[in-house]
C-alpha cells in the first residue's frame, strides 16, 4: 500500500516490526517530492515512534484478527485469557499489558489481536465500566467549578473524579487516556 494511505488506526508490516498508525501528516515544500510523517505504535513491543517517509514509498498491509476473549486472572507474571467458544486459554506476559492491567477486572470482555498466529496483545474498548473502591470525602466549601478529588478503581489505578463520586459508585472511564469519562447508567 502507498504511505500516502496510511490513517489513523491503519496497521502495517515496515521493517520486521508491526505498527498501527497512531497520527499521520504530510507536508511538500516548492518541487521536492512530498514526506508523509507518521507517529506510529509497535504492536510488538508498545513503543511509540515517528516514521518519515518519501511520498512514493510502500508498506505491506498487515491483517491483524481479533478475537473475542475473557480476562480470567493475573498469576503475578502472566495474565490468562479464554476463548469463550473453545475454553483454549491463552497467556500473555503482564509486562506486555501494565497499561490494560489498569482497566481489566476479572471476567472482562477482550478482543485478542493476533498477526499471522502471533499473539500481539489485547484490544480494549474505548470506556470501560469499572467501580469506585475509594474516593477522597467531598470538602465542604470547595466547589470551585470542576473540582474533583482522587479516586481509587477496583483495578487498583488512581483517577480524578467530579465531587459528587461516591465509594461503591461504578463510573466510565476512558481506556486511552486512563481518565473519568462520567457515570455509569
């Protein structure tokens, strides 16, 4: 495929690695050949990095699957997933997931991605519903428009959440920047 292609979200095979498309611009100066810039994520080891390429370069397309799977637990050094159809039960490193691990509870729906039969890592929703274990009382007084207070999750990660969040409350929150992203109905 041509990287003039490439969008946000797009994933592709570039030298031995697996990216997905996280930005993309392009820029052209006077008569010189156009360079598509790219801010991309490897899929193997979760870095980010800028990529430059010349208008006319190719990528190779890569067909990632996602499979619908279910987060059973963490064994300290590996977190496991079944496949709800065919109970096969799969591990990934948890030092591949310290990010995920931030929004998954027992029993959590996944997607599974997977290149050519090797498994890459999980895929979560955008928002995820998740319950408030502790949350910081509500100062008398301090109603200042937006004001929030630290909150623990069920999954042990720390957010701000509006005064109103109660301990027990279940709230969204937004799995690409870890952030409260309101009530849950």
């Amino acid at each position: 495929m041509q990287v003039n292609d490439l969008r946000p979200g797009t994933t592709f095979s570039y030298e031995n690695n697996i990216y997905v498309v996280i930005e993309q611009s392009f820029t052209k100066t006077g008569r010189a050949q156009g360079h598509v810039k790219v801010k991309v994520k490897n899929l193997r080891s979760g870095a980010r990095t800028e990529i430059t390429f010349t208008g006319g370069d190719k990528v190779d397309k890569a067909l990632i699957e996602k499979k619908d799977m279910q987060y059973l637990y963490n064994d300290g050094s590996n977190c496991v997933f079944m496949n709800t159809e065919t109970y096969e039960q799969v591990e990934i490193p948890s030092s591949k997931l310290e990010w995920e691990l931030k929004f998954l509870n027992d029993g959590s729906m996944i997607k599974l991605t997977e290149y050519e039969g090797e498994v890459l890592g999980i895929s979560l929703d955008d928002k995820v519903e998740l319950e408030i274990t502790e949350a910081e009382p509500a100062v008398k007084g301090d109603t200042s428009s937006g004001a929030q207070k630290k909150a623990i999750l069920s999954t042990g990660h720390e957010i701000l959440v509006p005064l109103f969040i109660k301990e027990g409350e279940k709230v969204l929150v937004n799995t690409n920047d870890g952030k409260y992203a309101g009530r849950s109905n």
